[in-house]
C-alpha cells in the first residue's frame, strides 16, 4: 500500500493545470487518493480579447473552482497578482509565499511550470517555476522564513511541465481520465474562447480560412479546444505507446538519493 500523498500545483493562470496536466491530477485524486491543492498566482485579467477585466476576474475565479471541482482538488486557491505582471513581484516575496502554502498544505509532491524548459516565453510562467522549485527546495529548512504560521516541510518530488518539454521523461497514461481532462478544460469557458479567438487571429494574419473557426455557432470554442486537446494527448502519447498521455519532467528534491545511491522515490506513475 503506497504512503498517501499531498501534491500542491502552482501555476500563475486559471487554466494553465488543465492544459498541462489535469490528466495526472484526476489519477492522483481518483486512483491514489491523494489530496491535490491548486495555487494560482494570478487573476487572470488579460485572458480575453471580449470580456473587462474587471468580468475576466469574476469569471475565471468561478471557473477555476468548478474545474477543481470536476478534478476532485482538495482548494482552488487565487492570490491574485495581477496577470502579466508576476515579474513584478520581487522574487523573495514570490518564493516566501509560495513556501507558506508549501508549508500550510503539507505538500509532498510540488506540480507546475518548468523552472528550465527553453523557449518559455510568458514571463508570469517563468517567474511562477523559478518561484515554485526555490520554495520546494527550501521548505524544509527553519532558518528560511521562520515567520510562516506553519513548521518547515519536505518537499520529495517534482513533476514540472512546460510548452516545448526538455528531458521530460515520464509520461502518464491519461486514456482512463481524458474524458475529465477535456471537462475539466471546457469549464474554464472564458479562457477557451481566447484561446480560439487566438486562434482565429493569427490564421488572419497568416491569411488562412480555416472552415472549423468558421460559422459562429455559439459551441464552436467548445468543439475546437476539445479536438485540439485530444489530438495534442494522443501526439504525446504515440511515443510511447499510450492513446493519450501528459509529459513530465519529474525531478527528485532530496538527496537521499543521490547520496545512497538508491531509489527511494519514484513516481506514482510511468
Ligand atoms: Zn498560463
């Protein structure tokens, strides 16, 4: 019988989790039954070419709390940084906070951007990962911030995911959750019509007519993200043999074993 687990995910916007690795999330909940926290860092007010910023704030906290809902999370928790600017947060602050919730949840396991992954091009993804890896890593000693409420925690393990992975070695196997992973995605609605009027604005600019983006049907964000989505998991998964799959770099925080030269920690999956 595995030890239960804890798993905190950081990420700096509402819907980042359910693109990357919603998939992984609903197999820790469902399978392991661990607990699963979701830190989002940002209010996501740049997320729409429609909507003020003032509704995208609303909108996208009601949306990430049903989505964690789907996914069974334990807390959707919103810190609210204004989005686009989290790399005005000075990193110290940035990283105490993050360790504060490391240390409240009692997070085992960290899950959110790669800290190292090339081509990242969202400065709130990359000051959110850095953030994210410091806190992990040094959560566990009382001498970094000792004013937190709670005592230091360990931190084992880390599945960092990003756009263009890079030594991401472990892929799980999602075909038994994909339908969750698509729901969880499709309740984030304000993000995913971005996401296709993204889409229909670069195919103008490339001066292509693409029949899907077509038409107007008020369900159409809904059909593309969904196809979008279960094409991209399978892709992931082809490599491996898997129908759909999330890719991770899965980074072992401690040095048990790299000075024992043994295998203490795994991960759960792959
Ligand atoms: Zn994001």
């Amino acid at each position: 019988m595995k030890r239960k687990k804890t798993v905190l995910v950081v990420v700096a916007h509402a819907d980042d989790m359910e693109f990357m690795a919603a998939g992984t999330v609903a197999r820790f909940v469902d399978e392991l039954g661990y607990d699963v926290y979701e830190y989002i860092l940002t209010d996501n007010s740049r997320g729409s070419y429609r909507l003020s910023r003032e509704e995208l704030i609303r909108v996208s906290a009601e949306e990430a709390v049903a989505a964690g809902h789907i996914l069974g999370l334990r807390e959707v928790r919103l810190e609210g940084y204004a989005d686009g600017e989290l790399d005005r947060v000075e990193p110290y602050v940035l990283r105490g906070q993050v360790m504060a919730v490391v240390r409240e949840v009692k997070a085992d396991i960290v899950m959110g951007w790669d800290p190292f992954a090339p081509y990242e091009d969202h400065p709130d993804h990359r000051a959110v990962a850095m953030a994210t890896l410091e806190a992990a890593a040094f959560a566990s000693n009382p001498l970094f911030y000792p004013e937190h409420a709670h005592g230091p925690q360990m931190v084992t393990e880390a599945y960092w995911f990003a756009k263009v992975p890079h030594n991401a070695g472990l892929f799980v196997d999602i075909s038994t959750v994909m339908e969750k992973k698509v729901a969880s995605l499709l309740a984030h609605d304000c993000q995913m019509v971005l996401t296709v009027d993204a889409l229909a604005q670069e195919a103008a600019a490339l001066g292509v007519t693409l029949p899907m983006l077509e038409g107007g049907d008020s369900d159409m964000h809904r059909q593309v993200i969904e196809m979008g989505i279960r094409d991209h998991c399978a892709k992931v998964g082809q490599a491996v043999g898997m129908a759909f799959a999330e890719q991770f770099r899965h980074e072992k925080l401690g040095m048990l074993d790299l000075l024992l030269g043994t295998s203490f920690i795994e991960p759960d999956f792959g």
